[in-house]
C-alpha cells in the first residue's frame, strides 16, 4: 500500500514511518519546510517527501493533492499538541481547520483515500466514577487541546461517506524519542517519584502504530472510533517502576492541586509573554487531578489488535534509548 502521513517529524509520525517501511509499504509524508526532520534519521530517505503546511490559510499545493491522489490510506498524525500565546487559536485552526481541509482534499479525490486520524482520550474527558471510558461515552473534554481534539474528529468525520474515517482516541504515549518521558525520568533521578492510585493508562508508541496499522487496514475499522491504550496503569505504578529501572530511591511525592495550581499559573504567565510552549498549566493541572481509565474492548474485539508492551518493557527501552542519546 501506500501510506501519506502527516506529523511524520513529531514522536509517533517517526516511529509510524519506520514501521510502515519495516512491513513493506510505499510512505509519503508532509513536512513543512520548517520541520526538524531528525527523528526521520536513515527513513527520511526512503520516503516520498511533500512540502506543505496543515495550516489551511496555505493554499494546497498541486504537489500535495496528486500525493494524496496516489495513496490508499492517509494517516493524520501531525497537528498543534503544544500551547503558545496563540492558545487556542492556534490549537483550533491547525487540529480542527488542518483536518479539515485534509479531509477535504481526500473526499474530493476520484479514488478517495481512508483517512486515519490521531484523536485524543483528553476528547472524551476524565472518568468521574471510574468506569472504564468507552467510545460511546458523552464527550466532556477539561482541556482546550481536548476540544480541539474534539473538533477535529467532528471535521474529519463530517466527509465520512464520501471517504472512510477512523479516529484512534490515544491516552499519554511513551517511548523512545519523547521528550515527556524524559523529563519524568529526570525527576525521578532527582529522587521524587509520583504517587496515587488514579489511572493513566498511557499507550507505548509501537502499540500505538500498530493500532493505527489495523485502523488502515482493517475493514471493520471504516467509520470507528477505538480507543487504544497498553492497558491499564495507576500513576503510583509508574513511579515505583521507573525508580527500580532507574535504580534510584524515590520519595513519592502527591502533588495536590493547591500546590500546582499557582505553579502553573506562573508557568503559563511565562508561556504567555515568552510565546514558548509550557509542559504546565492550568488545563493541565485540571487534567493531572482526575482519573483516565480506558476500555480497549473495541479495538480488541473489532480489529483483532492487543496491546503487546508492559510498562515495565516499554520503560526500560526507553530508558535505554535516553541514555544512548544522552538525555539521562
Ligand atoms: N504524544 C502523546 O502523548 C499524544 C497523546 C494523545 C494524542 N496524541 C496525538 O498524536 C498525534 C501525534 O502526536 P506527537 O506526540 O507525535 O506530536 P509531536 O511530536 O508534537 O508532532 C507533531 C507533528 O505535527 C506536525 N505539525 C504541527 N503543526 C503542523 C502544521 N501546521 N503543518 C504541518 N505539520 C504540522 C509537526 O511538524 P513540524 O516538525 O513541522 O513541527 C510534527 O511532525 C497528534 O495528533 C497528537 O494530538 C499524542
């Protein structure tokens, strides 16, 4: 087959290409001419490369559509996941407005491609009573980004019929190449380790790819949302592990939300004048203090996929991977 991605120089669009190329297909991908291409290393030059931007103020370039013209399967995994000064804005004309534009320019192809899209569990929003969140929950995102995950889905879906759309709802990745994980395991190094019995049930990135995977290909996947996650993880859990792997002793530390509240009222303010992206803030904090538990029985049940690594396996790869590169 082959494959257009999008978000092919951020953390999960890199290790997709890879694995698209490692089982044989065809991979072409959109990169601004802005875009840091290291994370790509030796795939970049196996690919077809298209310069352009998700922006839809850019026209889109012929070069664009006739790659989309040539693909069976589009896979969106670019868009904004960080917060600027142009917040929401920003967040909304590249996740909502990016997608569609995309979607567009896919339905009103004369072979319309299936379109994959990266969606967010931040869409669904937390689960107050601790059920397992499934996709036929009602959508309450905390966040702007979640609402901007939302919207994105509702543009892609709104050309379902004239192509075939699946949203993956994915929780926190991790893996080798992420910076967040590398900024946890830092803290833990410094000896404090989080602590707490709420679920976060992050996704490794290959679990992640191989979901995305079964979504281009499966035919019961045409018009699904799947939620996918590598099972089910307390905060407290991940803490304690990365201490072992790390071999640190680690204080657990409970953030309360008194205390990060003002913190991240102050990191936001900085983000604000600076124009840099904040790691905290306040919608962040509001989506730290609640539980994410995810059921994954769809996308087991429909499309066959399990999730294959364990927190503790996919820790220690990418623990390896920060210290081969230097970053631990
Ligand atoms: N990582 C997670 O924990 C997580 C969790 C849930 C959902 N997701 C979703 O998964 C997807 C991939 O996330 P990620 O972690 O790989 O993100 P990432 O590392 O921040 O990468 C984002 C990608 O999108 C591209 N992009 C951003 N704005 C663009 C624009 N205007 N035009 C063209 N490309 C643009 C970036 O290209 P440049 O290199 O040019 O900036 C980059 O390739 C996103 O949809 C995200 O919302 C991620």
């Amino acid at each position: 087959m082959r494959i257009f991605v999008t978000g092919a120089s951020g953390f999960v669009g890199s290790h997709l290409v890879e694995r698209l190329l490692a089982q044989g297909h065809a991979v072409s991908a959109l990169l601004r001419k802005t875009s840091d291409t290291s994370l790509l290393g030796a795939s970049l030059q196996q690919i077809q490369t298209v310069e352009g931007d998700l922006d839809p103020r850019a026209e889109a370039s012929q070069e664009l559509v006739a790659a989309l013209g040539k693909c069976d399967v589009v896979i969106h995994a670019g868009g904004t996941t960080r917060k600027t000064k142009k917040t929401r804005e920003e967040l909304f004309r590249i996740n909502e407005g990016g997608t569609e534009r995309l979607a567009k320019l896919c339905a009103g192809l004369d072979k319309p491609p299936r379109l994959v899209v990266t969606g967010s569990i931040a869409a669904v929003g937390p689960s107050r009573d601790g059920h397992a969140l499934t996709e036929s929950d009602p959508c309450a995102p905390l966040s702007v980004y979640g609402q901007s995950k939302l919207a994105k889905e509702k543009a892609a879906f709104a050309h379902q019929g004239k192509l075939e759309v699946v949203v993956v709802r994915l929780p926190g990745i991790y893996g080798p190449r992420d910076v967040n994980f590398v900024q946890l395991a830092r803290t833990v190094q410094r000896h404090i380790r989080p602590v707490g019995a709420r679920r976060v049930d992050f996704a490794h990135v290959h679990d992640t790819c191989d979901a995305l995977l079964a979504c281009a290909t499966h035919p019961k996947a045409a018009g699904q949302i799947f939620h996918v996650t590598s099972g089910p993880l307390a905060l407290g859990e991940v803490g304690k592990t990365l201490a072992r792997l790390l071999g640190v002793s680690a204080v657990p530390l409970p953030l309360p939300g008194a205390v990060l509240k003002p913190v991240s009222l102050v990191a936001e303010a900085i983000g604000y004048v600076s124009g840099k992206p904040t790691s905290l803030d306040l919608d962040k904090v509001r989506e730290m203090s609640e539980s994410w538990p995810v059921s994954i029985a769809k996308a087991k049940d429909l499309l066959g996929w399990e999730p294959r690594v364990t927190y503790e396996a996919g820790a220690r790869g990418a623990i390896e991977w920060a210290r081969a590169a230097g970053k631990l």
